[in-house]
C-alpha cells in the first residue's frame, strides 16, 4: 500500500477510534463495562501503531459488541 493508501486508512481508523471513545464515554454505560471496553479500545489504539489492518479488524469487533450491548452513536 502506499504512503497517500496508509495515510487515508489512518484517517479512517483514527475517526473510528475517536467514535468508539464516545460510545464507550457514554454515561449510561456501567462503569465496569466502561472499563473494560476502554482497556480494550487503548489495545486497539496501541496496535494501530504498527498494524493498521489489524487494528480495523479488531475494532470491527468491538464496534459490533458495542452495537450487541445497545450503546448507542452519540
């Protein structure tokens, strides 16, 4: 992929990321729930430094547990 192919994945992402983080910040989520997603969204972040495709796969599958659980977009 090249460097302008990475640069736009990792806007992607980043936008992605940023939404999660408000879904998860969510007041109506408990806060043991918010925990856990937060350690799991820094995970994500934190791999996003050195794989972007794997990152967007496992924030893929967060972003589905977060629609499973009803947290909504704000």
């Amino acid at each position: 992929m090249g460097r302008d192919g990475q640069l736009e994945l990792y806007g992607v992402l980043a936008a992605r990321l940023k939404q999660a983080h408000t879904r998860v910040a969510n007041p109506e989520v408990p806060d043991e729930t918010r925990r856990e997603l937060s350690r799991r969204l820094l995970a994500v972040t934190a791999v996003a430094k050195h794989d972007l495709a794997d990152a967007a796969r496992r924030l893929d599958v967060l972003t589905a547990e977060l629609d499973e659980l009803g947290i909504p977009d704000r």
